[in-house]
C-alpha cells in the first residue's frame, strides 16, 4: 500500500522571523534589567548573585544567537 | 537593601523548602522538553511542513524552539528570583519578613522580638509530611496580628530555633523597644 504524505506550505519570510527575534530580544533585555536590579538591591549575596547572573547570560546568549542563526540559516537556503 | 541597626546581625534566615522550587522547575523541564515531540508526531501522521519559499522546516523549528526555551527560561528565573527573594530574616533583635510577590510586588514586615506571643506550626497533607515541610506562625501582641510563612522546611525544627532567639534576646534590656 502506498503511503501518501500530505505537505503543508507554510508561507513564512524571514522579516516575520527578524520582528519575531526584536520582540523577544526586547523582552529580554527588559527582563534583564529587572532581574539584574532585583538581584542587586533585594539581597543576594556574593557567589549566588555571580553564579546566578553567569548561568543566566549563558544559556540566554546561546539561545539568541541559535535563533540568529537559525534566521540566517532560513534566509541562504 | 536590607540595613541594620549597630547592634544588630542576623542569626539566621528561613526560605521556603526547596521542593516548592523544584516542583517549579520539574514542570518547566518537563513543558522544554514537550515541543521535540512535534517532528514525530507530523511525521506518524505523514505531514510533511515547510515553511516559505525555502521550504525549510528545521531552520524554522529550531527558531521557535529556542524563542520557546529563551521564555521558559526568563520563567524560571522569576520562579527563582521568587524564591530567593521571600525570605524571613531572624536577627537578634526582631524578625523581618520579606514577603516577593511576583517581581513587582515586595511587602516588608517587622515583628519585634518583645512583641511575639506565640509561635505555632501546621503541616498538612501526605507530600508535606513525608518532604517535611509546613507553615510558621507568629502571633505578635501590638496588633493582633498573625504573620505566617508557607512551605518552610522542618517548621518544628525552626519553631524551636526561633524559640531559642527569643529566650536569648527578648528580655535583654538592651535592645527594649525604645531602643529598637
């Protein structure tokens, strides 16, 4: 029996992606400032706040720039 | 920031247990995790997605599943900075209650070591029970007023620690509430 594959086409340009990516990089950095504000004047203390901030930065910047190359990626092919 | 008085340091400080957060965070690992489904079950149903005129799917999809992990993310580090942040201070000289609601919302409440009547604990259910985790609470003489704490781990532990500060400091003519 043949399998028959249904294919949808999703029209999508990579300027919707680009405005996607501002929105969240706004939000982000907003959120930043607002955790980074909250960290420093409530109270933690010394190598939470370090740890806390390096694991935030870390896994943040390695998400956006998966989403900058995916974008990249979607407009060369 | 929390300052001070000269006389004053902190003898120690209560949080919430630490399953409260992981519950928190367990749901946001197990919801990360949930979108790498979406490849599989398309291709169990023989649907194939593509997206503009590259009809490219895993560009796209990596795009939305890291604008997904980026806002779980940030999530949980509200739930964290929520956690950190709701705190009990125990000084030698009073108890200030940080109460984080949200990460816009903060109350700060003082309850003077010579004010506290009576402090009682309640655990309730099989999970705190079992995790031993429950509410703390101190009933204070001004105001009538009853200050509790949620999901505090071993409150009959802390209960008793609490109790010991107020033995040592209440009574101290040197911190009266004139003073204070």
């Amino acid at each position: 029996m043949e399998i028959t594959e249904k294919i949808i086409n999703i029209p999508l340009a990579p300027e919707v992606l680009w405005i996607m990516f501002a929105g969240v990089l706004s939000f982000f950095l907003v959120m930043t400032f607002i955790f980074h504000h909250h960290w420093k004047y409530y109270g933690i203390k010394g190598n939470q706040k370090v740890f806390a901030r390096a694991l935030f930065w870390v896994i943040s910047v390695f998400l956006i720039l998966l989403m900058i190359l995916a974008i990249l990626f979607f407009e060369t092919i | 920031m929390i300052e001070f008085r000269e006389n004053e340091h902190t003898i120690f400080e209560i949080r919430k247990h630490w399953f409260i957060i992981a519950t928190e965070l367990t749901i946001l690992t197990f919801l990360a995790f949930l979108p790498l489904l979406i490849p599989q079950i398309l291709e169990s149903i023989n649907i194939v997605v593509i997206f503009g005129e590259s009809e490219s799917f895993w560009s796209v999809f990596v795009f939305m599943y890291s604008f997904y992990l980026l806002m779980l993310w940030i999530i949980g580090f509200v739930f964290w900075t929520n956690y950190y942040l709701d705190v009990w201070i125990v000084t030698n000289q009073k108890i200030l209650d940080i109460e984080q609601i949200g990460l816009f919302s903060r109350e700060v409440s003082i309850l003077h070591l010579e004010r506290i009547q009576d402090i009682t604990t309640e655990t309730n259910g099989i999970v705190n029970t079992l995790v031993k985790f429950g509410d703390l609470h101190v009933q204070t003489a001004g105001q009538q007023r009853e200050f509790i704490i949620h999901n505090v781990p071993n409150p009959d532990k802390i209960a008793k620690r609490v109790n010991e500060v107020l033995m040592k400091y209440k009574d101290n003519p040197s911190f009266s509430s004139d003073e204070i």
